[in-house]
C-alpha cells in the first residue's frame, strides 16, 4: 500500500497546515460528450459563486489571494509562482469562460473555486513509491504539464515527490505531465491543502463537498483522511 508522507521540514514552516486526503477507486474518468454540458455550467456558475471571495481591490487584498501570498513568502519559489486557487480566481474576477477538461477535474476545480481553496489531484498508479509532501533538495526531475524540457525543482521549495521526482512544485503551483489527471484515471488521490486553522475549517467542508460530488458522479466509495503535525502519516 502506498503512503502519503509529510516531511519533517514541511511542519518547520506550517506548523498549524493541515492537508485533506481523498482516496477514490475504480471510476470511469472518460469525458461523455453529453455531459459536456453539465460540467461546462458546474465550473461557470462556480466561478460566480467565488466572486463572493473577491470584494476588494487590488486583486491581491482580498483575504484568500492574501494569505496564499503570505504562505508561499516562506519558503523558495520560482518567479511569479502562486497559489492553484489565486489562478482560478483571477479567470473568475476577468469573467472568463471555464472550459472542461475530464470530470474528475472539472469537479474538483468547481469545488476550489465555490470554497477559494486550492485543489490538486494525482493519477495513484502513476505515483512512484509514496507520496510526500516537503522541502525540495533541489533538482528533483519535474516535467510540467504542457512543456517539453525539465524544470527540476529549486532547494528548500515546498514539492509533492515521489521516488521519481516531482509531482507538483510550490504546493500544486504546477502539476507535473507524469502523474496527472487522464481520461484513462481510474483510481487516484485529491488534496486540499490549509496553512492555518481558519483555513482549515474551510478545507474540511470543501472536502465534504467534494467526497459527495465524486461517490454521486462515479457511484463509487471513497476514503477521506485527514494529516496534520500529530499525524503526519496516512495509508493512501
């Protein structure tokens, strides 16, 4: 069985994180082009349900943008990294259109932008090894979804990695072609990540919200956990 493992050094700079695990087996990930649809109005209303998060100008004032900023200020980062969730939110605040990609991302981008959190999700069987959460020792392998070359990761960045390298670079900032979200996913793992308490009663619920979209879409069963400082450990 494969673990989900948070570092020592990862508690050093978050010590109050907490980080929601989902585990879901055995769906079908295939786009329906019927569905298309459905999925197309769950991501756009969405995006207008998280305007609610966006009151304050400029962009970066608004509480959620904010306190990403703040966290990603402690440890390295490649140049103009942010937050998945301040991404999605700046679409949002532009009134861009939110397209599909596969379901199971659709849901979860759908949650982070109703909850202004940030969501990721990985293929499980592509993952090598287990699962980490940590500071980077520098020049682990990373092939970024969409590019040609490696972008190995900076030391000391905070980095999901596997026995092959990097998952995703700056929490999820980017996601790596390797294990990523396919149409061919059948079993994979969803994070929510939180760096203080308030966060993390927001994460909590987002993650509800998410378990109940996933087990209705996929009519399948799946397994929620929770990791934190005293129990840095789960069985994925």
């Amino acid at each position: 069985m494969k673990k989900f493992i948070v570092d020592p050094s990862f508690w050093e700079v978050f010590p109050k994180a907490t980080i929601e695990i989902l585990t879901v087996e055995g769906i079908n990930n295939q786009v329906v082009e019927e569905n298309e649809g459905e999925y197309y109005e769950r991501l756009n209303n969405a995006a207008k349900e998280a305007r609610n998060y966006l009151t304050e100008e400029p962009f970066s004032q608004n509480e959620v943008v904010a306190q990403w900023r703040q966290a990603f200020t402690q440890f390295k980062t490649k140049k103009g990294a942010r937050s998945s969730i301040e991404a999605l939110l700046k679409r949002a605040s532009q009134s861009r259109e939110f397209f599909p990609i596969n379901p199971l991302v659709d849901i979860y981008n759908s949650i982070s932008l109703r909850f202004g959190v940030p969501c990721g999700g990985e293929d499980l069987a592509k993952i090598a090894g287990d699962l980490h959460l940590g500071k980077a020792q520098g020049g682990e392998s990373f092939l970024p979804l969409g590019a040609e070359v490696d972008a190995p990761a900076l030391p000391e960045e905070i980095i999901y990695y596997d026995h092959e390298g990097a998952i995703c670079r700056c929490f999820n900032w980017r996601e790596a072609q390797r294990t990523m979200l396919t149409e061919e996913t059948t079993n994979a793992v969803l994070v929510i990540e939180a760096v203080n308490e308030q966060q993390a009663e927001v994460a909590k619920k987002a993650m509800a919200a998410l378990q109940e979209d996933i087990e209705r879409t996929f009519g399948v069963t799946s397994n929620r956990q929770t990791v934190t400082q005293e129990q840095p450990e789960i069985t994925l």
